[in-house]
C-alpha cells in the first residue's frame, strides 16, 4: 500500500521528469526548426536560373537550396511551392547548365488561366530546360501548365515520381537523348470535359535513345519517338497496354491485346478488332500506313483519333462515343456500318474514299469534306443532326452525296 505522501513525492518526482523531457524535445525541435525552418518556400514569380554560377548564388543565398553541384553533393532544390497568380509567367526556368542538381518535393502551379477553353492566357511552363545536364525531377506535382515539364536540348536527366495534374503536355522532349522517364502520373480529368486532352508524354523526333518505364497516364496521349525505348510493357494507359509499332507486316489482333492506345507507322497488312479505348487524346494514330482493318471495336470520349497519309484503311461496325475519327490525306479507305454518337466524319486532303451505312445521331455537323477532298462517295448514312447534316467546303470537287437520310433534330 503506498501512502498519500508517497504518492505526492512520486507524482512531483514524475512532473519534474516530464518538464525535462519536454524541455529537451522543445529544444531539439527548436534546433531543426532553426537549421531547417520547414524548407517551405512559396512564391508567385518565377526561379530563373541560366548557368553554373546562378546554381552558386542560389545556394548562398537560399535556406531551401544547399549543395556544391557535383555527383556526390548535388544542388537540391526541396519543398518549395510556386504558385503563378499573373497572367504569364513560368514556375522554374534552368539554362545552360551542366552541374548536378535535385528538384524534389516541390509545387508548381498555374492558378491565372482558364485552360482548356482556351483563352489565350499565353504558354505558360511548370519546369522549362533548354541545354541542362545531369537535373533530377524527382516526387513533383504539376498542376495546370501548358506544358509540365518542357525539356530542349537536354541529356542525363531523370524525371521520376512526379504527378501531371491537367497539363496539355505532361512532359515534351526536343532534340533530347540519354534520358529516364520512370514511374510518373498523368492525369488530365477535368470534371466537365471527359474527353482525353493533350499529351501525357510527347516527343519529338529529334530525341532518341530515351527510356520511358512504370508511366501511368490518364485521360491523356501519348507519343514516343521511333528512336527511343518504348516497348516496355510496364507503361500504361488508363491502366491498358500502349501498343507503338512501326515498320511492321502482318500485325493480327493478338498483337492488340488489352490495348488502350495504339500508334501504327509505316505498317503494312494489320488486323485489329474487338478494341475498347476510352478517354485519351488521339488513341488511334495510323500513319503511312497501307491495308488497316479496324472491326467490331468501341471508342468512348477519344479525341481525334486519326490517318494520315494512308491507303486503303477499312473502319467498320464499331461505335464512336464522343469520338470523331478524321483521315487527312488519304485514299481508298472505307467508313461504314459504324455508329456515331455525338461524334463526326472528317475528310481532309482526301480522295476517292467511301462513307457508306453508318449511323450518326446527335451530331453538330455530320460529315465534313474539307481542304481539297474530291471523288468521295457518302451514300446510305442515317444522320441525326443539330446544325448541318454535311459540310463540303469550296475547294473540294466530284464528291457524291446519294441516298442520304438526314433528319434536323
């Protein structure tokens, strides 16, 4: 049995313990409050850096970047937040650069435009690089650019972790090589346009020899160029393979299989059914390509899928759900037994090709022939429309237009 005094000299002796305790967790959280006062850097202008020696100057003079700029003690840049308010300005601009550096952790963000409806805000980039070496862009979220990441004349980076949130392009590479783009999120959902926008991933094809793994996209598209390393079946689509081929014969439906975006170039004899793409950009991207067969296949709220420059490319008794397939200079291809909902035909510089017994309701404009597209037959269609059932412009001759039903609704 302890005492009722016993019991007042352990509770002073417990209190007096507790005041220390606290005391020295007060002055060790003091401490690296004082050494690193939350890293938290947030601004509406924009970090311009164009050399070496800005590296330096950035260091000295700011708590949340350290670092000597060489491989074992790179600059890191770290918890900065960068929120744009003005009409133009980009988040981060690094030039001419070749030391070593880190941005993590950090927040880029375009609060002044009103992108995707295209109101002439100018371009505006989250990251900007043109001539950088040896940069890491690592667990970033970018939020609203016209261009997340945009990278020209850059080798040795590393793009890895980070998060695309509603950029036309997530990351865009020109005349880069010796690059890795591992494990990053695009996402470009809005919630009142459900149409895939802009690119997750685009390069041109100047870059070469850059690695592309782990790379979920959403609600985006993508393109690689044809000198880089794509084929890796770790990249995903709205969770789907993403099929790139080019230069290739003979291609069956098996070589589709689970396919959220396909990229055909070049390519000769391909059979392709029973697909199913959704809310991305493009999707469907057929290019010089010669004797395609798209069959039985479903394409939900994917903009723009598009020929170009092809021959002989047969699209038929699919659906087109918010999806308005457009061929541009091409010839002896075949549309027909399709339904179109909300959706469009577009002929561009084509010739001699045949839109036959397809179904479009609730279309704007049903059919349009534009930009030199002669000797086309569109006969046996049913449209539904709310402004024109077809649209042949001026520069376009010996198009015909048989035994169409057209009902204004």
């Amino acid at each position: 049995m302890v005492s009722g005094q016993n019991t007042k000299i352990i509770a002073k002796v417990f209190g007096i313990l507790l005041l220390i305790a606290l005391g020295i967790f007060g002055v060790a959280w003091l401490m690296i409050f004082i050494n690193n006062p939350n890293d938290k850097e947030e601004r509406d202008s924009t970090i311009t850096i164009n050399g070496n020696d800005d590296w330096a100057i950035l260091a000295a003079n700011n708590l949340w970047c350290d670092g000597s700029g060489n491989l074992t003690d790179p600059y890191v840049i770290e918890n900065i937040t960068i929120e744009i308010k003005g009409e133009w300005a980009n988040c981060l601009e690094i030039s001419n650069t070749d030391v070593f550096f880190i941005v993590k952790n950090s927040y880029f963000f375009q609060g002044s435009c009103c992108y995707p409806y295209w109101c002439f805000c100018g371009v505006r980039y989250g990251i900007k690089l043109e001539n950088v070496i040896n940069g890491q862009f690592i667990n970033n979220t970018l939020y609203l650019h016209d261009y997340g990441i945009h990278a020209k004349s850059c080798r040795n980076l590393t793009i890895s972790n980070n998060t695309f949130i509603q950029n036309h392009y997530g990351i865009q590479f020109f005349s880069c090589f010796n690059n890795l783009v591992v494990g990053n999120c695009f996402d470009n959902k809005f919630s009142d346009y459900l149409l895939g926008i802009g690119y997750g991933i685009w390069e041109a094809t100047s870059s070469f020899n850059n690695t592309f793994l782990k790379n979920n996209i959403t609600y985006a598209g993508i393109y690689i160029s044809n000198r880089s390393n794509y084929r890796d079946p770790s990249n995903l689509l709205n969770g789907k393979s993403i099929y790139i081929y080019r230069n290739l014969s003979n291609l069956i439906p098996e070589n589709f299989s689970n396919a959220g975006y396909i990229i055909l170039e070049n390519c000769i004899n391909v059979s392709v059914n029973s697909i199913e793409l959704q809310t991305t950009y493009r999707g469907l991207w057929l290019q010089n390509c010669v004797n395609v067969s798209i069959t039985n296949s479903s394409l939900n709220c994917v903009d723009s899928p598009i020929a170009i420059n092809s021959i002989n490319v047969s699209i038929s008794n699919s659906e087109f759900n918010h999806s308005s397939p457009s061929f541009e200079n091409s010839t002896g291809s075949t549309i027909s037994y399709n339904s179109l909902f909300s959706s469009s035909i577009y002929l561009r510089s084509c010739d001699c090709n045949i839109i036959s017994h397809n179904l479009l309701n609730q279309t704007q404009t049903a059919i349009y022939l534009e930009e030199g597209s002669d000797n086309n037959l569109i006969t046996k269609n049913t449209i539904f429309y709310f402004y024109n059932c077809f649209y042949n412009s001026s520069d376009c001759v010996g198009n015909q237009w048989i035994n169409n039903i057209c009902t204004l609704i």
